[in-house]
C-alpha cells in the first residue's frame, strides 16, 4: 500500500497468535458465476480476536469467488540461507492461514520480497537484513527461491505474486532495480520448474506509477512496465484516495493508463477507498471522503473489470477494522487509520451501498 512504513509488521505480530490457533470451520460451498472475473477480499481481519478472523473467513466464502493471503512481513533469511529450523512464529502464521484454506475458491498468495518502505530487503524476524552485494547474490537468491517454494507448497494457490508493490523499491532505491530484476528472473525460472502450471508475478501501486511527478518519471514509468509486462499477469494496488483522486473521471483516466500499456490479464490484487472523510493530524492528512464517493470508485473498477476483461478484483478490507485499529502500538495509530474505514462493511458490520454494488455484480 506504498506508506504501510512498519505499520503491517506491528499489527501481524497482533494476530499471528490468533491465526496459529486452529479450528474447524464449517463446510463452505461454491456456487458458480457467469461473471468472466473474479472477485475477492483480502483475509486482512476487522478485529484482533480468533471469532473476528473466522467471521472474515466465513464472509469471504459467502461473498468472493477469490481471496488473497497477503504475506507482507518478515523473511525467515538465516534459516533459509543456513539450512536451519524456521522460527516458530513463522510457521504457525503459516500454518494458522493454510488450515482456514477456503474451499472452492481461487487463492491469490501475494509475498513481500522488500521492507514495508519498500527501499530494501524485507528483514528476518529478529530485525536483520541479509548481507548482499547484490539483490541478486547467490546466497539471497537461493533463499528466496526456498522461501517461495515453501510458501506455495503450504498454500497451493492459483495465483502467486511473488514481489510486492515493486515499483516502489525504484522510488526508495532506485540503485537496487537492476539487480531486483536479475533477481526475480532467476526466482521466476526455479519456481516455474517446480510449479509449471502456476500464474506468477510481481505488483505495483497503480497510484504511484501514474502521472508520477518523480525525476525521470518517463524512464521510471517505462522500465516498471517492461518489467510486469514479462510477468503471467499485471497485478495491481490502487488506493486512489492515497493520491487525493475522487471522481470517475479520475479513476478512469488511472485504468485507461493502465489498459493502454500492457496486453497481459489484468489483476487487482489490492483495493480500496474511504467512506469516511480520513483526518490524521500528526501525518497532515486530511482528505474529504463518503459512502457514495467510495461506491463510485467501486462500481467504477468492476465495470471495467468486466469490460476490459480483467483477470480478477480484490477488494483489501470487507469491513472497517475499528476494532483491531483499538489494539495498534501508539507508534503505528496513525498511519493504520488510513485504511481504517475502507471496508464495504462499517466497523458496526452495517452495508454500505459499495456492498450493495458488490453483491449486483457478485450474483450476475
């Protein structure tokens, strides 16, 4: 989501202990579509307590036809790299999520190769990076190829973003691309040798690449887009809000962006708008937002989902997480309320009318 900073790593360490608990879940049907895209939810929970991560579950499975588990934290580098045990927090987050698997349903698996900044290496779970010379050094690429191998194993998913949001590591370390690059080449080879049939590729944020203002904007834009027009598919985060867009005008302008430089399907594998006007004073963050301007942008993206042919549209939370955001660190209150009241749900479990849109074109 491009300003996450360390936001995702504080609040995962909330529910990793909550998703390491396993239980039953009750039996989940399929029912088939005529859409020709899917749409989906993130399992990103509303609360901090084991029933608030079952009810997303279980609203995934009623209302979604895919889902994506967004892995978006620590790597466990100095196992892989030394053939050690892997950390326990690692594998019961992993194995919390693989045992709610949804059956029926399409899986995106999205990894996060890079920091939350996304100007480096995603650190191991004690805080340290890898020493490289490169991102492509023998050592870091082997252990990342062992780390999605692992991942796609325990998850088996139709879908596999295998980097995410890259563009942003050219905006926070533009020295690093071209190894990044080298890199993810070498990973993308290994896994489709043992993972022939799988879709893979990397995503960017759709709202930092277009009309960027950057210095060098035209090379930047260029080489992000040769770069994910290599891939399987384009996967794409857009928050228009993040860059103050509200009207379909502006949307649109963004997709048509989007449609007039790739011929590959077409994924939004992250989404989202506010519903409430977003005021964070110690960020200097103060954007105007309602239910009707949220249900726009929502009925904005599935229609060119539908007419553009798009692979898939996930939308990130089905439900204002008020309640997890009541159990933030102070350090990262702020910067998690900006996607606080972005779900189709309010943080009361009450439809908004994006819910009502979502439901028209989910039955059709």
């Amino acid at each position: 989501m491009g300003v996450k900073g360390n936001f995702w790593i504080s609040i995962l360490l909330v529910l990793i202990l909550t998703l390491g608990c396993t239980e039953e879940n009750d039996p989940i049907s399929s029912e088939g579509t005529e859409r020709n895209f899917g749409m989906g939810f993130t399992t990103w929970s509303f609360g901090p307590n084991l029933q608030d991560v079952d009810e997303t579950y279980r609203f995934i499975a009623n209302n979604a036809d895919v889902y994506v588990e967004h892995l978006d934290s620590n790597i466990p580098w100095n196992a892989w790299i030394n053939d050690l045990p892997l950390p326990t927090e690692f594998t019961n987050e992993i194995m919390g999520r693989a045992n709610r698997k949804i059956g029926g349903k399409d899986l995106v698996l999205s990894v996060g190769l890079l920091n939350l900044n996304r100007d480096d290496l995603a650190a191991d779970f004690d805080g340290s990076i890898p020493s490289y010379t490169g991102l492509n050094d023998p050592h870091i690429q082997e252990a990342y190829t062992k780390h999605i191998h692992y991942l796609v194993t325990q998850f088996s998913p139709d879908y596999l973003v295998a980097a995410i949001e890259v563009n942003e590591l050219w905006l926070g370390n533009r020295a690093l691309w071209e190894d990044y690059t080298r890199l993810m080449a070498e990973v993308f080879a290994a896994t489709k040798i043992s993972f022939p049939n799988l879709k893979i590729t990397t995503s960017i944020s759709l709202h930092n690449l277009y009309d960027s203002t950057v210095e060098n904007a035209e090379e930047y834009v260029n080489a992000i887009l040769s770069h994910v027009n290599q891939m399987d598919f384009v996967a794409i985060s857009y928050y228009p809000f993040l860059k103050n867009q509200s009207t379909i005008a502006e949307f649109q302008e963004t997709l048509d962006f989007l449609h007039g430089n790739t011929s590959k399907p077409i994924a939004i594998v992250e989404s989202g708008h506010i519903a409430e006007n977003l005021i964070v004073s110690n960020l200097g963050v103060s954007i105007s937002g309602n239910v009707t301007e949220q249900n726009v942008f929502l009925e904005t993206l599935l229609n060119n989902a539908k007419t553009q042919n798009y692979e898939l549209v996930v939308w990130w939370a089905h439900r204002d997480y008020d309640s997890l955001w009541e159990v933030f660190p102070p350090e990262v209150r702020d910067v998690g309320q900006l996607w606080r009241d972005t779900g189709i749900l309010d943080e009361n479990g009450i439809q908004r009318p994006a819910f009502v849109s979502w439901r028209s074109y989910f039955e059709n």
